[in-house]
C-alpha cells in the first residue's frame, strides 16, 4: 500500500463545471490514449500507463516504495477504466500527467452518473471496490463536468515516491 494521505471517510472528491487546476508545474508531461471503440480496454489502459512509467523514470522501480506507487497507478488506472466500461458506456480517453510531485490520472466517458465509494464499504463481498481503492490510494480524486457537453473525466492523483 502507498504513503499517500488518506482522505476523510464518506470524502466523494470534488466536483466541478470546468477542470481543476493544473497538478504540477509546466516541467509536466502528457500522455493521452484515446480508448473510444477499442477492445481491451482494461489491460490497453494498464500497458500505455506502465510505458509511461518506464519513460518517466518510475519503473524500472528501485526501491519498495517506489515499486509501491508504480503498482498503485496501475491498479488506479484498472479501477478508473472498469468503472467507466461498468457504469459509464465505457470511458473514451485516458490522460496521464506527471510532474515532479504528483501523477494524474484523467479517465473521460459519456456517462452521467457520479462514481463515489460504496458506503458502507463490505470488503468480503465481491465486486463494489472500486472507487474505494482509489479513494485510499490517491491523495486526491474527483469528477469534472464541461458545460453544454456530455460525460464527465474522473481523475485521481498518486503522490509520486521520495
């Protein structure tokens, strides 16, 4: 499990009508991958976010903390993208934004509903973790909604290892 802080309990993320502010400094660098219509959405999502990583400097990982927040990316990343094929009509984008603090993650879909943590969270049952998992993973989450536009980008940021 990662170090970064944990949110309050019954904590949604937050939500507004135009993207949050840029998570880190223009030393940033952007990924996107468009996934509308693709097959194999999942493991897609997972292989172009681990080149990232590897590209980045975060794998190959030299320490167990830094192995850590690489494997909590890409189970963020899985839980994002099931959740926008699950709940949303499947997600149409990934965009992956590292900087020298942070790693964002940017899952976009049509979907209109809002994701929050199953409440109460039941570990033994199958099924219902997702957001869970990325509430306790990240150091922040939420939704943003464009005006006059359908769907919605999740996003979730992973603090990058010391």
């Amino acid at each position: 499990m990662s170090t970064t802080r944990q949110p309050p309990p019954g904590d949604l993320g937050p939500e507004s009508d135009r993207p949050g502010p840029p998570p880190v400094a223009s030393e940033a660098r952007v990924r996107t991958l468009v996934l509308a219509g693709a097959s194999g959405v999942v493991p897609l999502a997972r292989d172009f976010t681990r080149q990232a990583l590897h590209d980045w400097g975060w794998l190959p990982a030299a320490t167990a903390d830094r192995r850590a927040a690489a494997e909590d990316v890409l189970l963020v990343v899985s839980e994002l993208v099931t959740n926008a094929c699950l709940h949303a009509g499947g997600p149409e984008g990934l965009r992956v934004v590292c900087g020298a603090k942070v790693l964002r993650l940017e899952v976009s879909d049509l979907g209109t509903g809002q994701p929050a943590p199953r409440s109460p969270h039941r570990a033994g049952r199958p099924g219902g973790h997702g957001m869970f998992i990325v509430q306790r993973l990240c150091a922040d989450w939420g939704v943003t909604r464009a005006p006059g536009t359908a769907g919605k980008t999740v996003w979730a940021e992973v603090s990058a290892p010391a």
